[in-house]
C-alpha cells in the first residue's frame, strides 16, 4: 500500500520504551523524537524522558500503527435523564481518550435504567472462618 493511500489521523505519537516494571510494557508517554529502524527494529518514537542523543525530531507526517477499539463501555449517568446523563458521558470519555493521546470516534450512544449490584465480597478463607 503506498503511503498516500494510508488513513490520515490526528493523535499524539507514544513513546516505544519497554517498561518491565510496568503492567502496561511501555512507556506510551508522548513522543516527540523519532529513531529510524535498523536491522528487524522498526522506526519508533521515544518520549523526551526516553529519548537517545542521536534520535531526531519527529518528521512532518510520520508513520503510526493505528489502533483502532471497538468496545462498549458502561458508565453511571451523572444523572437519570437520558440526554444529559449520554451527553457528560461522551464528554468524559473523550477528555480520558484525549488524556492518553487518542481521539474518540463515537459510533453510537445509548442508555438505559439499571440497577446497581453490590460490589463482590472476597471470598472468605478457612483461615478466617476459624477466627473469633
Ligand atoms: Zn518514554
């Protein structure tokens, strides 16, 4: 596919520092230095935190991995009326969206009554049925 074929989107690039200690694996901070592949490593995008001195400032239109998720994502309304509980809720997605470097694509919104379960109680051990 040539390049003038590819999605154009507007996102910040991420940092491509590994992280063992983190659950995530990378760092993801934003990325404003570019480090052109050599041998089988790809180009990558390092943050100022994680950038080496030979990297480079980031080109014009640089090349990302796109990913795009499709999910479904239950949130309480601030409120029970459908447009305005919808509404805030859109609202706070993009801002969390927007807060990790992504933009939000909205493909449909709905809401409906609910009632809230309890949250589940751990399961209880031998060890503390046998105390008191
Ligand atoms: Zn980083």
């Amino acid at each position: 596919m040539s390049r003038e074929h590819l999605h154009q989107i507007s996102v910040h690039l991420r940092c491509a520092e590994p992280q063992k200690d983190s659950k995530l694996g990378w760092c993801g901070r934003h990325a404003q230095y570019f480090r052109p592949g050599r041998h089988l490593l790809p180009d990558a995008y390092y943050c100022d935190w994680h950038r080496a001195p030979s990297d480079l400032p980031v080109p014009v239109d640089p090349l990302i991995r796109r990913v795009a998720i499709v999910a479904e994502i239950d949130l309480a309304g601030v409120t029970l009326l459908p447009r305005p509980a919808q509404h805030e809720a859109v609202l706070r997605l993009e801002a969390a969206v927007a807060e990790i470097g992504g933009r939000l694509n909205i493909c449909r919104v709905s809401s409906s009554m609910a009632r809230q379960t309890p949250p589940a109680r751990p399961a209880v051990t031998n060890a503390e049925r046998g105390r008191g």
